[in-house]
C-alpha cells in the first residue's frame, strides 16, 4: 500500500494554483472542471508521478472551523520535506513567503512552518541524511 493522493483546502483555487505552482515549484498534474470547483492536484516536479496533492475547495461547512483551528493552534495541515529547510525558507522568503515558525532544530529534523496564503499553514522539514 502507498499514499497515492492527500489534499488541503484551500479558500481559492485559483490563487492556491498560483502559490503551489509559482512559489513553492510545483506542476499541475490534473485539471478536471466539477461544476463550480476542479479537481486540481500538483506534485512535485521531482517525482511527477509520486504523491499528489488536492487543492480541494473548503466548501462543506466542517472545513472553516477545522483549518481555522489548526491555524489558530499553528498546526500544518500538510509537511513537504526539503533537502535543505534554511536555503528553501531564504528561497520562499524572497518571493514574500511568511513564516510563523523559523527554521527550527527538532533532534535528528529541521522544521519550518509558513503561511501558504490559501488558509493553511505548511511545514518543510528536512530529515536526516539517508532518510
């Protein structure tokens, strides 16, 4: 068994495109109109054919108070690993990223949390060599 598909909710699909392709790097896999939404997911150019990822519409009425409550705990929706999480918070800072954790040394991973402008907080980490 293998992770296939994980998602985010996202307030704008639109402007949730734009950030995950142009800042953070990574492609449009699927871009199938559903009506008022598209099933949009990205992956990252590294591995096309690897897990994807749904920027999928927070519609349904659960999905406001949950991303607001991790938001408002500083809880990630999502975690990318990064090979290296200060160059890659340099990298995204430049393009007027905003960062609620710095790079953070957590043991054996490097942490870092952002503000992916689409309602969520992302974390990149970076894991031990080898890993």
């Amino acid at each position: 068994m293998r992770i296939y598909l994980t998602r985010v909710f996202v307030e704008d699909q639109a402007a949730a495109e734009k950030f995950y392709t142009e800042v953070l790097g990574f492609r449009v896999k699927h871009d199938i109109p559903l009506g008022d939404a598209r099933w949009l997911t990205v992956v990252s150019p590294d591995a096309p054919d690897g897990t994807e990822l749904l920027l999928e519409p927070n519609g349904h009425p659960a999905v406001g108070p949950y991303t607001k409550a991790l938001v408002a705990d500083g809880i990630p929706a999502a975690s990318f690993a990064v090979d290296d999480v200060r160059a890659e918070c340099d990298r995204l800072q430049d393009k007027g990223v905003r960062f609620t954790q710095p790079p953070t040394d957590m043991g054996e991973v490097t942490t870092a949390v952002f503000d992916d402008t689409c309602g969520n907080l992302i974390q990149i980490v970076q894991l031990p060599a080898g890993s």
